[in-house]
C-alpha cells in the first residue's frame, strides 16, 4: 500500500467521537440480561452509590438523560411560570430548553472569551438590576416573550467543554439575592475546581452520559445534591411522580418517565470504576494535538485558567483566526476523510428562540464570535497518535 492510500486508509477510520469500552463493560451488561430485573433494581442503586462516592454527594439520582436531569432539577428548586434564570447562550441547546418545560425565561448573559464559561461580573450586573427592578430590567431581558414583573429564581451554569465555571463569584452572587445555583457539569465529569468536585459547586448538579461523554451508559445522566427533599422530589418525578409511601400505581405527584434502566447502569457502574484511566487516556490525546497544533498559524488553542484544578477534556475545539472561513475548512476537511463540527450554534440565534424571544445577532458578541470561530475536531481517549498526526496535517494543509 502506497503512503498516500495509507493516509486515505487513516481517514476513512476516523470518527467525531467513540466510547472506550472493553469486555468488562460488555460482560455486566449481559449478566443483566440473564436476570428477571432489567429496571429499577440493584444495578442502578450501585451505579448512584459510585458516583455519589465520587463527587462527594450525598445523593446522586440516575435518569435517562443529562436533560432529563437538568429538567428534574430545574422542578425541584420550584422555578416556574415566568420565573427568571440567569443562564448562558454559549452551550448546548438543553441547558436552555429545559427552562422552557417549565415556563420559565431563560436570561442571558454573554461569556468569558478564553472559557466560554458564563461571566461571574456579568451574572453579578444582571441579578442586581433583576433583583432591585426599574427600568434596568429590560437591558436583559429579551425583546418579547417575558413580563417585566418575572421574579429572578436561579443562576444555571454550564461547565464548557469539562472546564467548570469560576463558581466563587458565581455562588457569591447567589447567596447574596437568594438565588438557586444549578449547575449543568454534562460535559465535565472528573473535573475539579480549586480542589472541589465539579457537579457539586452549586446547589445541585447533572452530569451526562451519552457515547462521546467521558464515561457512557448508553444514554444517561444523573442528579447530584446534597439537599435531601430536592433528592426525594427528583426521585418521584423520574419515576411517574411516585412519591415514597405510595403503592404501585398511587402517583402523589405529576411526574414522568425518566428513570435509568439496568442496563446502562451496569455499563455506567464498569465505566466508573475506570474513569481515572478514561480521563488520562484523553489527556494523552490533548497533549498529542498540542504538540503538532501549537505551531500552526490561523489557530487558536483552548487553554485553561488557574481556578481548573483538573479539566476534564469532552471535546477538542479550537478556534480559528477571524479571517479565515471556517464552512471551506471544513469541507477541505471532509475530503480528506477527516469530520469536524462547529462548537457552538449560540442558542439565541436558534430559530425557535428568535421567533419566540425576539434576539438578533448583536446581543451578546463574545458568544457569537466563538460561535463562528470554534471547531470541534475528532476527539476520544481510542484516538492513536496516527489519527492525531493525520488530523492535524489534514488541518494544515484544510487551513492552506
């Protein structure tokens, strides 16, 4: 075989995303399948116990879903019709959605330009205007679509890309107007903030566990508080509102079908107890496109900032210089074999909260200008040292 077909070869192999699973993984979840209970059993209960374990939680609730979590939390702490939530447009469209379940406004505020990670100032700025009324209300609130007379309820943190957000002013700020502090850390398992477990710096906290996540179920997420009604509410909604004390189809509240199977729990379970070995086999996966990307000129990489103890790495997106267009690099990309994606679509600029909100581009800059310039590469601890250096000269010559 020729090199060039040998490159081609290389191309062909790789994918955005893969989960690392061996024959412990795949031997758990077929012992499952030789038992009468596939729901709501042992399995599920082990797999909380390990992650509760791992983060310091005193409660962690497995559901099918991170948005199934951040929906469940955003019930638990009693947001509602109208309610106020300080959140980010520089995520994944659920942290968002899930606020619109439950009728609440999601509020933006623009981000930090080196994390992506919501801004503590601007969060401090937005709660005092939202909290003391008048007319600077209306500065963040969107063109239509919310009542001035809303009450301010929560903050809702992303922890972008597995780096957790600067939690000290955030929770600061917080405390000071009595607000709930959710924070969605689906992207950052094992990360650590000045020493502190990410999922468990705010009040409550979801992570995820779809196939390109740092661990997987399958599909999955859970819940992580210390807050124990919040814990027993999130209980009962996930199962059909089946409140402790109440029999088999006795429903004390309105609830939903939310609940993780035992299948993916006991997959979860084998994950977990690797989870160290997955996050360094990531690291060595970084460091590899450190090295060959540095260098390149037209690209900027993700850095991290002292408050990051540990970043744990989801995805690997860098961000090119201003000039250059990302739709031809990526395309340039594509015909070597080689997918990318943009990382992220602002979520005010998705349609539906366009033409449910009223926002136009403008609103919130920083966020826009690494919404046009993030690109997300092939990323996952089974990537080899040949699909980085083949990605990385694909992006060389992409770039021209």
């Amino acid at each position: 075989m020729s090199e060039e077909d040998q490159d081609r070869s290389i191309g062909r192999q790789i994918s955005m995303s893969g989960p690392d699973l061996t024959d412990a993984e795949r031997e758990a979840v077929a012992k499952v399948l030789h038992t009468p209970r596939l729901s709501t059993g042992p399995q599920v209960e082990a797999f909380e116990a390990t992650v509760a374990e791992r983060v310091g939680a005193k409660h962690a609730i497995a559901v099918n879903s991170g948005t199934a979590g951040l929906h469940l939390c955003v019930h638990a702490v009693g947001i509602t019709d109208g309610d106020w939530v300080i959140t980010t447009p520089f995520s994944f469209i659920a942290s968002s959605n899930v606020l619109l379940y439950e009728r609440a406004i999601p509020v933006f505020v623009d981000v930090d330009p080196l994390t992506g990670n919501i801004d503590p100032v601007l969060v401090a700025e937005a709660a005092a205007d939202l909290t003391e009324g008048g007319a600077a209300v209306r500065r963040w609130l969107p063109a239509h679509g919310a009542s001035i007379k809303g009450e301010l309820k929560a903050i809702l943190t992303v922890d972008v890309f597995g780096q957790p957000a600067d939690y000290d002013p955030l929770v600061g700020t917080a405390s000071r107007y009595g607000l709930r502090t959710i924070e969605d850390s689906c992207e950052a398992l094992g990360a650590v903030y000045k020493d502190r477990p990410a999922g468990m710096l705010g009040d409550i906290g979801v992570f995820a566990f779809y196939p390109n996540k740092q661990i997987t179920t399958g599909e999955g997420g859970i819940v992580v508080t210390n807050h124990d009604d919040w814990a027993n509410m999130v209980r009962a909604l996930r199962n059909q509102g089946r409140a402790p004390g109440d029999t088999w189809l006795e429903h004390s509240y309105l609830g939903y079908n939310y609940r993780m199977d035992e299948m993916c729990a006991a997959l979860g379970k084998v994950q977990m107890s690797r989870l160290d070995e997955l996050l360094e086999k990531r690291e060595r996966v970084v460091r590899w496109y450190g090295e060959r990307l540095k260098e390149i000129p037209g690209i900027e990489l993700h850095r991290l900032i002292p408050s990051t103890t540990r970043m744990s790495w989801f995805v690997y997106v860098i961000r090119l210089d201003p000039t250059i267009e990302r739709r031809g690099v990526m395309e340039r990309l594509e015909t070597r074999g080689v997918p990318s994606r943009p990382y992220f679509i602002p979520i005010h600029l998705q349609p539906h909260y366009v033409e449910r909100f009223g926002y136009q581009l403008g609103q919130y800059p920083v966020t826009e200008d690494l919404g046009q310039r993030s690109l997300a590469l092939p990323f996952s601890g089974v990537m080899t040292e040949t699909e980085v250096e083949y990605v990385c000269e694909a992006l060389k010559h992409s770039l021209g």
